[in-house]
C-alpha cells in the first residue's frame, strides 16, 4: 500500500468520526432520545416517578442551543473520578477503563519512541529502493525496519528499543496489577454484607433413598457446619413454569399497549391506517388469557414447593448459606465427602447473575457439551478463513486484477484503487468479525456455567484468541489452514516464518485499525442502530410507560477488540512504528467514549469485582512474547545474529516475571483472603441490621421462577410482578 492510499483511508474514517460525533452531539439533545442516549437516567427517573417519588420533569421548550453541535459531553466525561464511576458502574466498568489508561500510557511512550527515534531510521535506510522526492507514491514498507540495511548497525536501535519498551510494559503491567488488586480488596471491605460473600453452591448431592435432596443437604450441613450452617435453598427443574412465565410477559405487553392505545382518541393515523380499530374489545379476552396463565403457574409453583417431597423436580444441587463469610469460605474450600465426585462446592454468582437452567446439565452432559463447542470453535476457526482470503486479494490489485479481469480498467482509476486497497479490505473483515462475538457467547451457554458473568469471560476469551489467529495469523501467513497449523509445529522456524511474513502485513493492520477502531468508536457514541430502531418502535407503540431496557457493556465483544489492537501495537512497535499514533489516538477517543457510555447509557447487570483483568495481562505478556520470538527472527534475516542470541533472553524474563505476577496477584482475583474476610466478619458483628440480612439471606437465593406472581388489573403500565418476578 502506498502513502496516499492509506491517507484516502484516514481521511475517510476522519470523515465518518467526525460526522458522528457531531451528530451524537446534536441528537443527545432532544428529549425524545433519551431512551437511546441516556438510558439509565430515564430509568432511575421512570422508578422514582412509579415510586412516588414525584412526577418526571422534561423541558419540552424549544432551545436554539439544541441544533447545535458541542463538546461539553466530553468534559463531564473526563471530569468524573475513578471513585465516582466505581460508585455508578462498579468494579468492571473501572477495570474496563483502566485497559484503556494502561494501553495510552504504554503506546504514548512506546509511540515516542517510535516515531522519533525508529521512524527515522528506517526511512533513511536505503535497503528497498526508494524516491524521497515523491512521498504520496512512496510505499508503506519504506517505514518499516524492511527498509534498514542487512548487518547495518542502525539495527542495535531496534534492539535497545525492544528492551526499553519491555522494561516499560512490564513496569506498567505490574503498576496496574496491583492498583486494580488494591480496588477490589478496597471494594470488598467498604461493602455491604452481600448473599455472594455468605453462600456456596453444591453440586452432586448424593441421592438417600425415601428422602429428598433438601432433607439430604440440611442433614449433612448439619452434622458437618453445625457452627456456621444457616439455610439452603435447593434448585428445581422449573423450565416449565418459566416457559409459562415468558408466555405470560409477552401477553402483558401486547394486554398494555392495547389498554394505552384504547384510552386515547383516535389520531388520524389510526384513522388511516386503520391498525388500531376494534381493540378495545380485545381487552377483556386479554385479561381473560393473563389470569388463566397465571393461574397455571400458581399450580405448577405448588406441585414443586407442596409440603410432599417430590425428588422428580429436584436438581442435585442447592445454595448453602452460612452464618459467617469465614464459614462459607471453609466450605467452600474443602473437600465435603469421601468421594471427590460428591458435594462439589464453588462459589455462589450473585443471585441477579445466575444462569438457572444450567443446573439442569449432569457432569457428563456439561462435559459433552465442552467437547462439542471445542469442535464448533475450532471449525468456525477454519471456515472464517474464507473471508480472510477474499480480503487478501482485495489488499492486493495484481491478484484481484487475475480473479476478475473485466475489473482492470476500473481499478486502474487512481481513487478506485485506493479505497479498494485502504478502506475496503478492513471494512469488509469487520463486518464478518460482528458475527463472531454472539456465536461465542451462544457457544459459551452451552458449556453449562451456572452465571451470565462465567459464561460472557469464557466468551470474551474465545473472541480474543479467535480474532489473534483469524485476523493476526491468517492475514500474516499464507496457505491453508493445515498449512498454518503446520507452522507451529515446527517451532525452530517459527520465528524466521514470522518475520518474514509479519512486516508485510503493516500496511493492512495500520488500515484496520482507522477502519475498526475509529469508526467503530464514533458508530458506538453515536448509536444509529438503536436511534433508528427506536424510531421505528415508536411509530407501532404509543405507550410511554413502558419499562425502559437499559443495555449492558459488552464485556465479551469489547475487551477482545481492545487487546487485539494492543497485540498489534505491541507487534509493530519496532516493525512499523507508523501504527502507533493511530492506536494512540484510537485509545484515547475510547477513553472518553466509553467513560461516557457507562455513566449515561450502560448498566451493569452483574458484578466480578475486576475479574476480568488477569485476562487483559494475560494478553499483553503473549503480545510481548510474540513482539520478542519476532525480534529473534527479523535480526537473524537482516543478518545481526549477536542482537538475535542477545534478544533470547527478552521472552524468558518476560515470562519469569508473568510467573511472579500470576503467584503475587491471581490468588487476590480468585478468593478473598482470610484476613479480610475475618475482619469484616468481626465488623458485621457490630451491625444493628445483621439480623435482618439474615432473614434475607435465607430466600436470597429463591429461584424467582418460584416467586408469587399476580397481575395488575388496573395498571396500563408493565411494572406488574409477573415480570418483576424474573428480576
């Protein structure tokens, strides 16, 4: 790619950035799209004005100011402290942030380096032959290390390089390790008793013939934790009653908008269109369908909690409560029974982040299913390397030229061939990579983790390893799919393969990052999709007391993207320093996006308190692994064998120090420890409340399939407890 191409991409992404952000400064605000960009305000306002909190207030006066585009969402965005975000959005939303403060600090210094040291050096080697006079036709690779000299010394910058920014990533690894260490043990001793911190889940509870699971688990908890048992709450099988539940929720709302529709006069549309006539009618039959669902899911309620036993409903599995965090702990962490296949214990998830019908699953259908999506991810894998290939040969205008020959002349036009070659290749990869992301979470529920916060983790790292080999490896490596698996199975040539193959690609990862990174970032602010989808729903319902969904980060789509473009700045920083600028610039517009995002438009649903960090370190030690097996190979091919045997020793203090850092810090991301734990026990015993918690805590755990339900005649709107139920 030549330098004009890739300018013709910037400029068009600058374009699409740019619009985007002016029209996300525009449309957020006019009231009437709150719902799309601040959901969580309209939310807490709509549960005060149901509350009785007081009525909602909106300006419906005209303001001249609301047509015009500003920037003052920018500044309440990087005014609000880590503390204040961690009080609004939790634990992960500030670890989520903190990938983007670690990656701008490493790539601001990493991008120093090498654009004023680097760059220059390579771009005054004269390895390819090159005209200084003519730098829009100039190649890309003429800003690569390809263009330094082989044997030159100029490589020993290089080298120096390679170890002053691993000394710098290390150092900043480990900075952020241990602050964000320090949160969540911080995090755990400000808050709260929590039912999490006091409950255990257990699995393959023993069957006692003529007697039922609950009787089997109170009896053993009671000989065993006589001290410290407080109640437990066995699972049952109620896909049935859910079933009938999400029946009923469907019937609600069409049974509310109905009800809203009929007792406003008919407008001219409804005269119109005629869509709305004659519902009125349908209200009582409405009604009717609600009590009879209802009446239904009392009786199937009853045949699982009656006073008979019935083992038939019961799951081998239940939710044991202790008196003492230091008592579940205990459990928690031993072994319960002579057999290591019974009375398996792991930590409770937090009652609104369970996945009830994973329960359901035996061990060997859990493990079935894990064989099966190994399969499925290995295949998707292979079968992804089909639009790989098709954006290979847009990157390349000689071999689209051979594929389709009535294309030349087209191609030949000097603009076609530089959106062809800069902005289309990267733009057609991302649209295949947004189906990805909700396969692997879809694959991930079948694995059969009993919480939304296990299941999107184990998501989150199939995204990640599956965009590192389809968009790294697939792209850097020609051949087959067997052909690349072959590579890594012959591992002395891997680093002479790799550097061979991975400076070529510069030019294409310094595209894909304009394209899906900034773009993405401005479409992300902007949120077109949800804007239209609104408008669209808003022309079929007119109720505006309908219950306000607000959505959730997604963690498991997110973080991926975020560490792959660290992978590939960590790659490059030596290879074609050119890319660290627009990574730079692509992490801080995310910092201040996404800290926008949090605070106005996304709640969490669920809380990890940080656990998704050891991912992100996990990440960038192979991202300086794969930058070090690189080196070895680039110096050996420029013909500097001494900087090659002197890089060896990069990846082996790179790994002894992710040894330390997994011994110094996984544990604290895994448990608590017992000093914390027992401090905040001798504090509750203090608590005025405690008792009441404890009365909490024994129906905390409550399937909310079990829960009583009933409909709200007289109400319009959908805050009935039928749904709330699912809460």
């Amino acid at each position: 790619m030549i330098l004009s191409a890739l300018l013709t991409s910037v400029g068009i992404n600058l374009g699409l950035c740019f619009l985007f952000f002016t029209l996300y400064s525009v449309l957020r605000k006019q009231p009437w799209n709150s719902a799309v960009y601040a959901p969580r305000q309209l939310a807490k306002q709509r549960r005060k004005s149901q509350n009785g909190g007081g009525d909602e207030e909106e300006d419906d006066f005209f303001n001249f100011d609301m047509l015009l585009p500003s920037a003052g969402w920018v500044r309440r965005a990087w005014q609000v402290s880590e503390d204040e975000l961690l009080c609004r959005s939790g634990l992960d939303a500030v670890v989520f942030i903190r990938i983007f403060v670690f990656s701008s600090r490493v790539f601001a210094i990493g991008g120093a380096i090498g654009i004023f040291v680097l760059l220059p050096v390579n771009y005054l080697g004269n390895q390819l032959s090159i005209d200084f006079y003519d730098l829009p036709n100039k190649n890309l690779e003429t800003f690569s290390i390809s263009n330094v000299n082989d044997g030159s010394n100029w490589l020993w910058v290089h080298f120096s390089a390679a170890y002053i920014f691993t000394g710098v990533v290390c150092y900043l690894l480990y900075y952020e390790y241990n602050h964000i260490s320090l949160r969540r043990i911080a995090s755990f001793h400000s808050s709260p008793p929590h039912p999490r911190h006091y409950t255990i889940v257990v699995r393959g509870i023993p069957s006692s013939g003529g007697r039922s699971f609950s009787e089997t688990v109170q009896a053993f908890l009671t000989d065993n934790h006589p001290s410290t048992y407080l109640s437990h709450m066995v699972v049952h099988r109620t896909s049935k009653i859910r079933s009938l539940i999400k029946d009923a929720e469907k019937l609600y709302r069409t049974l509310a908008r109905v009800k809203s529709q009929s007792s406003q006069q008919i407008n001219k549309r409804d005269r119109l269109l005629g869509l709305f006539r004659g519902r009125d009618t349908d209200v009582s039959h409405y009604e009717q369908k609600l009590e009879d669902l209802e009446r239904n899911v009392r009786t199937e309620q009853h045949s699982l909690t009656g006073e008979l036993p019935n083992t038939s409903v019961e799951v081998p599995a239940a939710f044991v409560s202790f008196k003492s965090r230091f008592g579940a702990a205990v459990a928690l962490h031993m072994q319960q029974g002579v057999d290591p296949t019974e009375w398996l214990t792991e930590e409770a998830p937090e009652p609104r982040d369970i996945h009830w019908s994973s329960f359901s699953s035996s061990f060997m259908k859990r493990w079935i299913s894990r064989i099966v999506v190994v399969v499925a991810c290995v295949a998707l894998t292979i079968l992804f390397l089909i639009p790989v290939v098709l954006v290979q040969g847009l990157a390349n205008l000689e071999q689209l030229e051979t594929w389709f020959p009535f294309l030349k002349g087209i191609l030949d036009l000097t603009i076609v061939s530089q959106i062809v070659t800069g902005y289309l290749p990267s733009l057609i990869l991302q649209l295949f990579l947004y189906l990805v992301p909700p396969v692997m979470l879809m694959l991930s529920s079948m694995e059969g983790y009993l919480s939304s916060s296990s299941t999107e983790k184990s998501a989150c790292t199939k995204v990640l390893w599956f965009t590192i080999w389809n968009i790294f490896f697939a792209n850097v490596l020609s051949g087959s799919a067997f052909y690349q698996v072959n590579i890594f199975l012959e591992p002395k040539n891997i680093p002479k393969i790799l550097a061979e193959a991975v400076p070529g690609q510069a030019t294409f990862f310094i595209s894909y990052v304009v394209t899906s990174g900034w773009t993405k970032l401005s479409s992300e602010i902007s949120q077109l999709t949800s804007l239209l989808w609104s408008y669209v729903t808003g022309v079929f319902s007119s109720n505006d007391d309908e219950e306000i969904d607000v959505p959730k980060l997604p963690y498991h789509s997110e973080i991926p993207r975020i560490l792959f473009f660290g992978l590939l700045g960590t790659t490059y920083f030596f290879l074609a320093p050119l890319i660290l600028p627009f990574l730079l610039i692509y992490f801080c517009i995310g910092y201040i996006t996404f800290r926008n995002q949090l605070l106005n438009v996304y709640e969490p649903k669920y809380e990890t308190n940080g656990r998704f960090w050891p991912i992100v370190h996990g990440s960038t030690i192979f991202s300086l692994i794969l930058m070090h097996v690189i080196a070895i190979g680039i110096f050996g091919l420029k013909k500097l064998p001494l900087a090659s045997t002197l890089t060896v020793p990069l990846p082996i203090l790179t790994l002894l120090f992710n040894e330390y850092c997994r011994r110094r810090f996984e544990p604290l991301f895994q448990y608590y420890p017992t000093e914390s734990i027992v401090k905040k026990d001798k504090e509750d015993q203090n608590r005025p409340n405690m008792a009441e918690f404890y009365e909490k805590l024994v129906t905390a755990y409550r399937d909310p399939a079990l829960l009583p339900v009933q409909y709200a005649r007289n109400s319009s709107s959908l805050s009935s407890p039928l749904l709330n139920s699912q809460v």
